[in-house]
C-alpha cells in the first residue's frame, strides 16, 4: 500500500507519563492548580482569602467532573479555559466579588497553561519516538499528523516544542482547540484537511493509537489502524473487537507497515 499520511495519538502512543497511577495524576493538577491560584492572587483577580479559595477549588473541581462526565458522553470538549471562565462566574454568582474585567481570553489561556504545567514535566517521549518521526519524515509525500484528546492546546504543543518534535508535524490537532473528541469521525477528516489530503485518502492513511477512541474512530472512517499497547491499564478502559488488529509493543515498529 502507498501510505499517503500517519496520524499520531499523543499521550501512551508517542509521549508517556512516568510511573502513572491516579493519584499522581490528581497531585499533578492540585500543583497546577496552586500556581493558578498564585496568578489569580497575585492579578487581585479574587481575594486572598481562605474561604473564598476554598469555594474556588470545590466549585472548579466539581464542574471539572460535570465537564469530564459530559466530555466521554457526547464526545464534545470542554477547554480548560472553559472551565476556569465559568468557575469564576460561578464564585461571582456565589456573591464574591470577581474583577471580571481583567478576565481576558489570553488570561484564561495563562491559567489554564499553568493548570496543565505539571503534565509539561511529566509526559516524556518513548525512547524510538525520535527515530521513527525523524524516519517518517524523510519519506517523500508522506504527511505526518497529530490528534490529542486534551482540554488545553497550548500544553500538547508545549510538550513537542519543548522535546523539538513539532516541526516533524503537518498537522497538530486536539480536541480542545477543535471542539470535539476522538472518536468523532470529524476531528479525523479535519485533521486529514490540515494535512493537505481528503476523506478519499483516509484509506491509505495510518492511525496509531493506544486507545479505542483512536482505534475505533479511525477504522470507522476506513483508515488503516495500528494498536500501541500500553502496559498501565485505564481505570473503566474500553474494550476493543476489531478482528486482526495490528499491535505493536515500540513506536518504531509503525515503519515496517510504510513500505
Ligand atoms: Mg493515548
């Protein structure tokens, strides 16, 4: 098969986050969330004080669950900028007083950058992701994508900015800057867009996930799936019933599918 185009999922697939466990995930947002804090302070955005940062933290946390909830169900995203513009609505309508005037998109986007800087430190790429990206690019016409399911734009292209992997892609897509989530067949055909192909190219594009959303959402749209296991287990991890599904144990092991 001519492969015309690879799209990527980032997290477990190209990036993995060191030693993984639920707790270490929620440490990692309750840090993000104190340097938030620190901002809205310090902007005098609310007040210092003990019970009004308290009905903060419960009101975000809570509405951070009602989004999560709502995101797996209707496959729609809510940005972590979303989420922060209506906590702090919430806590005005609690009666605080908000200076809401100082509460601007690139605000929002500060915040929520600072929330989701743990991860920055946390997600390290594979040992062969270099390779096989370095590998793929030289492959003339050959379009390399990106889709993440992640609430904050800014922190997936921080992470390959950071580790110098961003100019390997055609295309960097999340759910939070698209407004939908894998696996919804259009955040796939839109990032098929951005990589200069069609819907009639799916078939001989490549999606390499670790998930059933990528795995699923791809295949429904006829693309060519390959399976990145994983060795840490999702809480609630759906189950995936695709017949002679391709697996692959290392990154690089995508390239003997390319010939
Ligand atoms: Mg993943």
């Amino acid at each position: 098969m001519n492969v015309r185009g690879i799209i990527f999922d980032f997290g477990f697939t190209l990036f993995s986050f060191e030693n993984p466990s639920v707790e270490k995930y929620f440490d990692c947002f309750n840090r993000g969330m104190s340097k938030s804090i620190k901002v809205l302070k310090q902007e005098k955005i609310i007040e210092d004080n003990d019970q009004i940062l308290e009905d903060f933290m419960t009101i975000f946390n809570k509405k951070r669950a009602t989004y999560f909830k709502l995101a797996m169900k209707t496959k729609e995203e809510f940005p972590t900028t979303l989420l922060f513009k209506t906590a702090l609505a919430m806590l005005k309508e609690k009666g605080y007083e908000i200076q809401e005037e100082k509460i601007k998109e690139k605000f929002l986007e500060k915040l929520a950058e600072l929330y989701h800087s743990c991860e920055e430190e946390e997600w390290k790429p594979d040992d062969m992701t270099r390779f096989t990206l370095e590998t793929l690019s030289k492959i003339s016409n050959l379009k390399i994508g990106l889709i993440s399911n992640h609430p904050n734009h800014k922190t997936i292209k921080n992470m390959l900015k950071n580790n110098k992997m961003k100019e390997f892609f055609d295309a960097i897509v999340t759910s939070a800057k698209f407004g939908k989530r894998k696996p919804i067949s259009d955040i796939f055909f839109h990032t098929l867009k951005r990589m200069g192909l069609t819907k009639n190219d799916a078939e001989y594009c490549i999606m390499v996930g670790d998930e059933a959303a990528d795995i699923i959402g791809a295949n429904r749209i006829g693309m060519q799936i390959i399976l990145k296991e994983r060795e840490y287990e999702f809480p609630y991890e759906k189950e995936i019933n695709i017949p002679n599904l391709i697996r692959i144990k290392s990154i690089d092991e995508v390239l003997q599918y390319l010939n």
